[in-house]
C-alpha cells in the first residue's frame, strides 16, 4: 500500500498536511485508544509518515544543490560546506575577534 493511501492524503500534499494527517489518525488508531489490535495500523501509520517526510527532505536538500554548488568532500548530514562557506565562517571569526577584543577560539 502507498504510504500517501495509509495517510489517507493525495501525494500533491504539503508537509504541514502530512503532519496533520498523521497526528489525526495516530489519536484514532493509537493502541492506548483502540486496543492491542490497533499496533498493526499504528505502526502503518508510524512508517508512510516516515516515509512521505523523509522524501520531503529529501527532495529539499536535492532542490538546493546546484551545479555551482556541489557537495563538498566534507559536508555533515544534508548541509554541504564548501570551500567558500569555510572561508565566510573564518573571515566572520576573524572580525567578531576584531570587534570585541577577544579570541572566538
């Protein structure tokens, strides 16, 4: 089964509908609510929600990246740093050190 039918949602949907489809059915099929019986469709539920999002993110972090800006060697999680981020992060350092008198390090 799709995970947008689990959610009972078009896949046109928008974050914040996922959400909210979740939640709503979560509060309706949740074990503590509707008895052991429940934890199939909980866990269901649980996973296209997990599923939809994680395509989400995904699917923005994949929009971000462009051909100017490649990932980098070292990049942490779905934050690339480039070797012009580093060099904007060092000259940043650089002048907070300068404009407070101290070392940021």
């Amino acid at each position: 089964m799709d995970s947008f039918e689990v959610l009972e949602l078009p896949p046109s949907s928008t974050e914040d509908e996922v959400r909210k489809a979740w939640k709503r059915l979560m509060l309706l099929h949740h074990p503590d609510r509707a008895g052991p019986k429940a934890t199939e469709k909980c866990q269901q539920i649980n996973a296209a929600y997990e599923s939809i999002i994680q395509k989400k993110l995904y699917a923005v972090t994949v929009d971000k990246t462009t051909p100017q800006q490649p990932h980098s060697q070292t990049s942490f999680g779905i934050w690339p740093i480039t070797p012009q981020d580093f060099e904007e992060l060092i000259a940043l350092a650089a002048q907070w050190e300068r404009e407070r008198g101290g070392r940021l390090w």
